[in-house]
C-alpha cells in the first residue's frame, strides 16, 4: 500500500497539488484522472520521487520515503515497475535486451539467469519468441505489452503506469487494461495508473481519484463514479454522449427499482 498525506507541490508562484490525502491499495488498480492541468502528472512523478513535495509524506507500506537513507531509496527504487507513456523502449536493443534492462542494472544476476527471467514474463504477456524482434518491427500493442513486461521482470511490489493506452485502438487498449488487471492481482502488486480513458475508468477503476485543479474533488471506484452527484466528475466522465446515456439508463433503472420496492 502506498499512503500520502497532505502533499502539495509548488513550481514558483504556482501550487499545483494543494494538500491531496489518499491511499493506493495493494492488489488492485489505482487510476488518477484529471483534465489536462489538474496535477495528476505532477502526482505520479512525486510518487517516483522525480518531485519532491514542499509539504506532506509518502509511505511505502510504512516506509515514509523523506526519511529514508539514500541506500534505502535506491532499494525502493528495486521496488518499483515503471509502464511510460509511448512505452519507451530502446529502439537500438532487441525484446529481450529492452525486457532484461532493469535487472542488468539493478540486480548481480547472470546472462542465464537474466534471459530466463525474460522469457517467464515474455510468455505472461503473450509475446513468447517475440525475444530477437527490434521495436520497430512490433505494433503499438505489442510494444506496449514489452514495457509491461520490462516493468514486471524485477518482481516489483509498485506499479506506476503514464497513460498506458496512449495511442493505441479501443480494442487494443482494452486488452492492455485487462493485462495490467491481471497482473496486478496475479502478482499482488501496488498498481497506480495515470490516465485520461474513460473505457479505463470504467473497466478496471477499482480505486479512483479525481483531481481538479491540484485538489483531489472525489475518490471511490467504478462503480461508485457511475451514480456520483458530484458536478465536477459528471462534467468530465460524462462529456460524451456514450456516458450520459449510460448514466441516465442507470440513475432511470435505480429509480425504477426505489419505486417498485416502495410499492411491495
């Protein structure tokens, strides 16, 4: 579990994250949501520890990270998966080289050890003897499914995903949220996502925060962001047709049943 407490984050004259509390839960798939300009990039890179908040604290199943000695933080840092935005790989290594990076750098494990550790986790995300493949011979799906891969070869406890369907079809993205899911839970893993997909929410928002204007407006989950009164959230999940209509179908279909249990 990840815990923050009170932080805010200032650049200049600018307070971007304004006191947010919350906590991301072990198991399951945290997702921050915002517009654009509302913190939840600046969240997600003092969760990293790339910002360093003005005020507040970050623990890491009770390890409060601005206490932590620098051997302490660089063995958090072991800790921690990371999915990038665009999914980052080096276009000059091959699959296996991409995969096995994080673990030439932070672990004394050998070639063989390290090769057969790629291919577990090649095989986890449906991309076996994909190892030789450069990233300009895969699609955006299957790169993506090379920075899962690459985030998870170290057995992290912490997942940090930057809007992981970033470029990808509706179809693809689905199949990248239920694999994130997926892992999450088969691995017992810490997963906090920044996104700004409301097929995401939906699918795979088992704890939710919306933040607005560096402010967290609501937290709950996908089921709960569905029957919300709160105007902001409303305005930003449900500025397409598609939602409004899957809101008014079910706020009708909850009125309906209130009725019908008066009646009996």
């Amino acid at each position: 579990m990840i815990e923050i407490k009170d932080i805010e984050k200032s650049f200049g004259d600018t307070k971007v994250l304004k006191g947010i509390s919350t906590t991301f839960e072990t198991g399951k798939t945290n997702l921050i949501i915002g517009r654009s300009g509302s913190g939840k990039t600046v969240m997600l890179k003092t969760l990293l520890g790339i910002h360093t908040p003005d005020n507040g604290t970050i623990s890491f199943d009770g390890r409060i990270y601005s206490e932590l000695t620098a051997d302490e933080k660089r063995d958090l840092r072991t800790e921690i998966g990371m999915v990038f935005q665009g999914s980052a790989l080096f276009d000059s290594m091959n699959v296996e080289d991409n995969v096995g990076f994080p673990m030439k750098m932070f672990t004394s494990k050998r070639t063989r050890e390290i090769r057969d550790r790629v291919n577990v986790v090649l095989e986890r995300v449906n991309l076996k003897d994909a190892n030789k493949k450069f990233p300009n011979e895969l699609s955006g799906g299957m790169q993506k499914r090379v920075a899962i891969a690459r985030a998870i070869v170290n057995n992290p406890k912490y997942l940090f995903c930057d809007e992981p369907n970033s470029g990808l079809d509706p179809e693809t993205s689905i199949l990248i949220d239920e694999l994130i899911q997926e892992i999450t839970r088969e691995y017992d893993i810490t997963t906090v996502i920044n996104t700004h997909d409301m097929n995401s929410v939906l699918q795979i928002g088992e704890k939710i925060i919306f933040l607005k204007n560096g402010v967290k407006e609501w937290e709950g989950n996908n089921e709960q962001v569905l029957q919300t009164k709160n105007k902001s959230i409303i305005e930003f999940v449900y500025s397409s047709d598609l939602f409004k209509k899957l809101r008014e179908s079910l706020l009708a279909e909850e009125d309906e049943n209130h009725d019908t249990e008066k009646k009996a």
